[in-house]
C-alpha cells in the first residue's frame, strides 16, 4: 500500500500528520506532504486509512495495488 498527497487539493488542515506522524509531516507553509515513498508499513495500514477518511479535501490516495 502507498500514500500520496494531491498538493492542488490539500489546505493544510494537518489531519494527516497528526493522526499518521511515521507517514505524513508538513511542509515549511504547513501543508500536508508524504514522508519518504509513501510506502505504508503493514503497522500503519490502520493509520493511513485514517488519514484519508479524515481529509477534509480528499486530497489522500491511497495506492493498494502490488508494489512488487
């Protein structure tokens, strides 16, 4: 699984970063980017399902698809 940010989309709410920390930080103007490649660890699928639902602008996708 992957994440990714649209940055057309997002506001800067911080939803994201706040319930995923390990996949989402803020950028210098506090809007919301992927840390890393946006691979989720197994571990945080729980987390990164949370911060799509909680985006306000569905700026999140997730990416389920073989990443083999």
């Amino acid at each position: 699984m992957k994440v990714q940010i649209d940055s057309g989309r997002c506001q800067g709410h911080g939803r994201c970063y706040d319930l995923a920390p390990d996949l989402f930080g803020d950028d210098d103007e506090g809007f919301g980017k992927v840390i890393g490649d946006g691979v989720v660890p197994p571990d945080q699928d729980r987390e990164a399902r949370l911060a799509v639902a909680n985006c306000p602008e569905h700026a999140i996708e997730l990416d389920e698809g073989d990443l083999t």
